[in-house]
C-alpha cells in the first residue's frame, strides 16, 4: 500500500471520528446543562424542606418522645430536618441524571436510575413506619406501666420494657420488609416474635397476678364456707 492510501485512510478515520465527536457533542453539552441545572433546583429545594421541617419544630416533636436519646447512644444527631432535605436533594438529583441519561441514550445507566428512584419511596416509608413504632412503643410502655400499676400487680417496669421492645422491633422488621430485604426470613421472625411476646405477656401476668389469684378463690371459699 503507497503511502497516499495510507494518507487517505487516516483522513477518513480522523473525518468519521470527528462527526461523532461533533454529533455526540451537542447532546453532551445538554446533559451538563440538565445536571447543572438539577443540582441547582435540589439544592433549592432541599434546603426549603429543612426550613420548613425546622419552622414545624419536627426536631422538638420527637426529642419528647425520647428519640434523641436513643440517637445519641448510635452517634447520631437529631436533625429531621436534614435528612429530609437530603432524601429531596438526591431524588431530584437522579431524576435530572436519569434525564441526562436518556439525552445521551444511556440505556444501563437510565434503567439503574430508575431502580433507585422506585426505591426511594421505600426508604421514605420505611422511616415512617419506624418513628411511628418507636411513638407507638413509647405510648404502650406508659400505657401498659399504669395500667399494670392501677391493677397493683407485678412487674409493671418490666411489663412495660417488654412491650416497647416487643413493638420496636415489629415496627424494625416490618421497615426491613418494606425495604425488601431477606422478607421470607423477617416474615418468619414476625411470627416467632408475636409467638413469643403472646407467651411471655401470659407468663409475666400470670406470675404477676398469682398472689391476687389465690386471695380471690380464698375469698370465695370463705363465702362459700359461711353459706
């Protein structure tokens, strides 16, 4: 081969090379200009959500329920606040990427994005069910210690502790559930769970009302001795 075809050859490679480049160009300076313009409507928005999670006073809401304290012992700050704005801030984030993807006709890319957008309910749903667990246990435990206390039975702080545990970690399970992991194997715990709180509350109420229990039927033999 002569040197001029070696010539040709290259023209033409370096000519299909650069219409790619030149067609390819336009929809890469689109992408950018979708994600740019994303990561300035996600900063936006989630710094009103904070604000406005911050003016409804969330924070001071659950520091009464007593959540910060268990936050505290994982080395966790309380601020609801930002992981709210946080959760907004990559929603709109990989939505504008997702965007950008299918400017660019990345179809692996887009389908994973949209893998992530369909799970971020999840995460979101998942959070509620536990902060309503945690409300929940903290109400029973009250519930359960006075009621336990009125009745002048035993063990009206362990009762309590037990209950809130109990319904901890349904409420744990249940978020793992919605999250979609291992649900076969949490669905089983789930039963053995409400298995074993239905026996211990039988037990420790049992045990705790046994003095009562005899003092009634000696009451009744009593009655039924004077008859």
């Amino acid at each position: 081969m002569s040197i001029q075809a070696w010539v040709d050859t290259l023209a033409l490679s370096l000519q299909d090379v650069w219409f790619q480049v030149s067609g390819f160009l336009p929809e890469l300076i689109g992408a950018l200009i979708i994600v740019i313009v994303g990561i300035i409507v996600a900063s936006g928005l989630a710094k009103l959500v904070e604000r406005i999670v911050f003016h409804l006073k969330v924070d001071t809401v659950l520091r009464q329920v007593g959540l910060e304290n268990y936050l505290e012992r994982g080395s966790i700050h309380l601020n609801a606040g930002h992981f709210l704005g946080q959760l907004v801030y990559w929603f709109f984030i990989v939505v504008f990427l997702l965007a950008a993807s299918d400017v660019l006709n990345f179809d692996a890319l887009s389908g994973f994005l949209r893998e992530i957008l369909n799970y971020i309910p999840r995460v979101i749903v998942a959070t509620v069910i536990l902060l309503i667990a945690f409300v929940g246990a903290n109400f029973v435990r009250g519930l359960v210690r006075a009621s336990v206390m009125g009745a002048r039975l035993h063990s009206a702080k362990t009762l309590g502790t037990v209950a809130w545990w109990g319904i901890t970690i349904f409420g744990f399970l249940a978020a793992l559930v919605q999250l979609g992991v291992a649900v076969q194997i949490i669905n089983t715990l789930i039963t053995g769970l409400i298995a074993m709180l239905a026996l211990a509350g039988g037990l420790a109420f049992g045990l705790g009302g046994k003095e009562h229990a005899n003092q009634w039927i000696a009451r009744m033999k009593d009655e039924m001795g004077h008859r």
